[in-house]
C-alpha cells in the first residue's frame, strides 16, 4: 500500500518548504551583493508569497446524504478517533464550509447567518465584515467540544414559504426540489450562509482547503459557490451513493455545476460511496463486486469520464478500519485508493504548476539581475581602457583626462532631462491602459447585462444574447489591453535604443506581458455561468435578490482576473524601469570612480597600477557572482520532484508508451 493523502501531502509541504527556503537564500545573497533594485524586489517578494501563501483546494460535491462529511473524517481526521465534522442520517452539512488555516488567528468557527443573503453583498464582501460573523472558539484539544461546535453547520430553522423564496430555497417552478412544508406552512432552511472553520490542522497549515457544500437546492441558491469558490478549486470530488447510482439531481448538480470540461490543473474524481450497502451476505463476493463495477461503468458513462475516475468507497468503513486501525478493514473500504488518486491527481499537478511559476518567475530574476552585471562588467571595461591609456603619460594627460570625465559627467546629468521625460511618456501611456483595466471600464462593460438583469422583461430583452456580447465586450477589453501593451513596448524598443546610442546604455524591452491566460479566465467564468441565463433559471431570475447575486457574483470574479492582469502589467512597467534607473545609477557611479582613479594618479606614483589591479580584481568578482547566481537560479529551477509529481511523471510515460 503507497503513502496515504495525508503522507503525501505532508511530501508537498516538505517540497514548498524546500522552495521557500531557496528563494530566502538567493534573496538574502542578492541583497549581500546590493544586487537589489525595486524591480527585483517586487519580483522576489511577490515569488516569496506565492510560494508561502500557495493553497490546494478540494470541493467536496453531492446531492444530500451521500457521505461528503464522512468521506472528510475519514482522509482528513480519522487522527481524532472519532468523527469531527457531523455525518449521521439525513442532511448534516446544511451551508457551504470552508475548512482552513490562517496562522496568527485562534481555532474558532464562524457562522454567517442566513439573512444576509436578504442583503445585497456577496460572500467576499461578508468576509471583510467580522463583526457579522458569529463565532465560536474551537478547543482543539478537545475532540468533543470540537464536535459540539461543529454540529451547528447542521442548524435549521423553519420559515414561511414566503421568507424561504425571499431566501432562494423556494422555486415555484421546481416544485420537486423545493423543501417539505408542515401543516402550517412552514420549511425548514439553514440557519447559516456559510461557515468557516480555522484550525491548525498539520495539512491545512500546509496550505490545504476543503470545501464542504451542501446539497443541490443550496448550491443552486448561492451563484457565488459556484462561480468563485468551486472554481478555484484544484479538485473536485463528486459524491455519489454506489446503492443509487447517478440520480436525477445528481445528474442537475454534475451538469449544471461540474459537468463541463474541467480547467487546466484541475482534477475530477467520482466517488461512488457507501460500497457497504452492497456487502450482502446472501450474495458472493463475486456478485457484489460485479454489481459494483456496473455501478462504476454506468455512472461513468451517464457522466461522460474515464472509467478510472470512478472510485468505490466506503467512508464509514474507512473511518472505522483507521481508528481501530484494521488493515483489512481499511483495504476493503477503498480509501486507500481513493487518497493514492487524490494524491496523484491534486498534488502532481499542483506541484508542476507551481514549477512554472517559480521557474518563470526565478528566470526573469537571473535574467534582470545578470543584465545589471553586465552593466557593472562594461563600465569596468570602460575604465580597464581609459587607465591603461595613461600608461607612461605625464600630470598634464591625467589632468586633462580628469576634465574630459568631469565634463562627460557635466553632460550626462544635463541630458537626464531627457530620459525623465521620455520615462514620463512611458509612465502615461501605462496610465492609460491601467484606465482600460479600472472598475469603472468593467463597470460599462457589464451595464446592459446589469440593466436586463434588474428588467422585469428578461424573456422580451434577451438574456442571453446582452450576456454573450457583455463578455465580448469584456473579451476586447483585454485584446485592446494587449494591443496597448504592445504599443507601450514598440515605444520602449525606440527609446532604448536612442539611450543606448546616446549614452551607451545597453537597455533590452523585456517581451510585452502575454494577456492569453487571463483570456482563457474569462472564457471559462462564461461557460461557467450560462446555466444561470438559460430559460430554466428564467424564474428565479426575475427575483431581483438572485439576479443581484448573480451579478455581484460574476462582477467581483472578472475584477479578480482583471486585477491580474493589472499586476503582470505593473511588474513589467517596472521591469523596464528599473534597467533605466540601474544603468543611471551604475553610471553615475562609473563617473565617481573614474575622478577618483584619475586623483588618486595624480597623488601616487603607484596609484594607476593599483586601480588597474582593483579592476581585475572587481572584474574577476563580477564573474564569480554571474556563476553563483547561476548556480541558486538552477538549483530553484531543478528542485527535485516530490514523490506524487515522479509517480505522475511515470504514468504519463507508461500511457505513451502502451497507447
């Protein structure tokens, strides 16, 4: 049996942390050798967060009463010895939960109440809002009380059926979905919108965050669970029961929400749990296992994946086979395989992603900070050959070589002038595409959906078609920002290259941020809402509550990649920069040492002899820092694979091959 999620895991915090330590070292070397200019910083630092910040999110998805919480006691806390979060018969988890680690706040549980989605702020606004948030210390040493806390994710409270349709649980053209009135007219709904639980569990203070979501009719209810938070997941376990199979609303959770191709990093497993119900003693082990492996292949096809996606579990069984600790029990269950999968899928591919960041990111670094040795390398070479001019000359050809150098100086920091004003051009022309990127731009670009979304008339106006030519508009939005980003580095080009003829620079445009990725963000945020437009949803659009939602939803979602796109644009703009402010500086310096060198002939007979052998030797310093900083490069860009990512590595090649 291979290492478990949790051992797996524990791998990739190892690897991240590994990571995070190489960078600290390069950091700390650069700043030794004052090889740190505002643009390298910014790169190291937003490197730095990325590695430490980096998080792997799992959504738990299902149908109510398919296990999702117990399948969560089971990987994540059989350690307890006993269940954590609540699973017993009927729906437990009754409003999505976050379950993560946020060091520097106490373990606790906080509880949005339900009425706020009376109100008009989405779930990310409600974040920032503390105070709305009810919550509760979590004793962590204390399983009991952690279970007690916990338990209140499961709280109901009954409603009119008026309020439950205010509160988007009641559908008046989904009858069949809608929750049982009692004799008086009354539903029950949850009492809470979303929970967030905070402990210091060793694999979410990796960076770990599960996402437990309730049923159908909840998801359904809240757009912003489906447009920001599932989204970002990095896999998605689907839960089905093996004794049902995929059933209707199954079948509305996986094509309305999950169905679609997933994104690129994204892995999607099936889980057709409590495979128990099948271990029947009138029947053979035999009979049980082909009954589940027609369950296997028939979800697999109703849901159109690989057949190897679809993974037999028993969460209960699991659970048990770990806290009593039977090997046997625990094979049986079918964990093991499932968190083999897990690990694999989630964190393979996590780990590669998280590759070409750094490495991309580590390679614009060497590639900044080799130009600024250079820069060092020819204003020594420059100066190499103005001192070995004066061998055998007199005081009067040092001192007019003292005067030349004061005068070229005397022109230099006239003409500066000129290059504040040409970088004034650049920093305008940047203005005006971060103008293109504001929230008042996106803001028009959404006005007509916003306008037809707040229409009673949604069938007459349209919906659809102001949806799709609202993310075309933002679509151009982004391919004029390329264009513009393209323009400003056509410009740079021109700059750079009268600076480098005029005062023998050697500034390089970095190549113009590639906007395509953030492009492919948005195409995915459409597709992952034209559910939400379609003539099913026509109803519970025209409650203004939900259509606000919706929008907010959507809103807040393209700001986010816009705001991305925003970022890569500063980190270039200041990558240009910062070869301009290097080489100005690298150049005033070279004026200091070459009076200085010149006075310190005049004053000693020996003194161009040493300044020539300080030069070697600064030269032959230069060289070992270019190595060295060839070396810590590497050595980030090479980190060996984690064992998962070797595994993921080796199966692509045994599929290649036997394919």
């Amino acid at each position: 049996m291979g290492p478990s999620f949790t051992e797996q895991f524990d791998q990739h915090g190892a690897w991240k942390r590994t990571f995070a330590q190489q960078l600290n070292q390069l950091a700390d070397w650069m700043q030794a050798h004052d090889l740190v200019d505002p643009s390298i910083k910014e790169r190291l630092e937003r490197l730095q967060e990325q590695v430490r910040t980096d998080k792997v999110m799992v959504a738990f998805v299902a149908e109510f009463s398919r296990g999702k919480s117990e399948l969560i006691n089971a990987i994540f806390f059989a350690d307890y010895g006993r269940r954590i979060m609540p699973a017993s018969a009927g729906r437990t988890t009754m409003c999505p939960t976050e379950l993560s680690y946020e060091s520097g706040t106490a373990p606790c549980l906080r509880l949005l109440p339900i009425d706020t989605r009376l109100q008009p702020q989405g779930l990310a606004e409600w974040r920032l809002k503390q105070h709305e948030w009810k919550e509760i210390t979590l004793d962590i040493e204390n399983a009991q009380q952690m279970a007690d806390s916990l338990a209140k994710v499961s709280e109901v409270r009954r409603v009119s059926i008026d309020e439950a349709r205010q509160l988007g649980f009641w559908h008046d053209d989904a009858a069949d979905d809608n929750p049982l009135a009692d004799d008086k007219g009354m539903v029950e709904v949850p009492m809470w919108r979303h929970a967030l639980i905070n402990v210091p569990h060793p694999l979410l203070k990796q960076g770990l965050v599960i996402l437990d979501t309730p049923g159908l009719n909840a998801v359904g209810a809240e757009p912003e669970l489906t447009i920001n938070l599932i989204p970002q997941a990095h896999a998605v376990v689907f839960i089905l029961g093996a004794d049902t199979g995929v059933t209707r609303s199954d079948l509305s959770i996986w094509r309305d929400h999950l169905g679609a191709a997933p994104k690129s990093g994204e892995t999607r497993m099936v889980v057709l749990n409590k495979i128990d119900t099948l271990w029947d003693t009138l029947n053979s082990p035999a009979q049980v296992q082909a009954q589940l492996e027609r369950q296997r292949v028939n979800s697999a096809e109703i849901l159109g994946v690989p057949l190897p996606q679809v993974v037999p579990v028993s969460a209960q069984k699991g659970l048990v086979a770990k806290i009593t600790c039977d090997d046997m029990l625990l094979e049986a269950s079918g964990l093991p395989q499932l968190e083999q999968a897990l690990a694999v899928g989630i964190l393979g591919k996590r780990q590669s992603i998280l590759r070409e960041v750094v490495s991309s990111g580590v390679a614009g670094l060497h590639a900044e900070t080799a130009r600024m040795l250079n820069i060092r390398r020819s204003d020594l070479d420059d100066q190499m050959s103005e001192l070995s001019s004066l061998r055998g000359k007199n005081a009067t050809v040092i001192q007019a070589m003292r005067g030349r150098a004061e005068l070229e100086q005397s022109d230099f920091n006239a003409s500066t002038a000129k290059v504040q004003a040409l970088r004034a051009v650049h920093l305008k022309l940047t203005r005006q595409v971060f103008h293109q990127l504001g929230s008042r731009s996106l803001k028009a670009q959404l006005a007509p959906l916003a306008d037809t979304l707040q229409s009673s008339t949604l069938l007459r106006l349209g919906l659809r078609k102001v949806y799709a030519e609202s993310f075309e508009r933002v679509r151009g939005l982004l391919d004029e920002t390329q264009a513009s980003a393209n323009e400003v580095r056509d410009m740079l080009v021109g700059t750079f290259r009268q600076l480098n003829a005029e005062f023998g620079f050697a500034l390089q445009v970095p190549p113009a941020p590639d906007f395509s990725p953030f492009m492919d963000d948005v195409i995915e945020i459409e597709r992952r809402h034209e559910q939400y437009v379609g003539v099913a949803n026509t109803l519970r659009l025209a409650q203004p509550e939900f259509a606000q939602r919706l929008l907010l939803g959507l809103t807040l979602r393209l700001r986010a990649v816009l705001d991305s796109v925003s970022n890569e644009l500063e980190l270039w703009s200041k990558s240009a920069n910062a070869q301009l402010d290097a080489q100005l500086r690298e150049r005033r310096r070279g004026f200091a040492r070459r009076i200085e060198a010149v006075d310190r002939i005049q004053t000693a007979a020996d003194g161009l002899v040493e300044r020539i052998a300080e030069i070697e030797s600064a030269e032959a310093h230069i060289n070992e820092l270019q190595l060295r900083l060839t070396t810590l490069t590497d050595r980030l860009i090479h980190t060996p694979l984690a064992p998962q990512e070797r595994q993921s590595q080796v199966e692509e090649a045994e599929d290649l091959l036997f394919s």
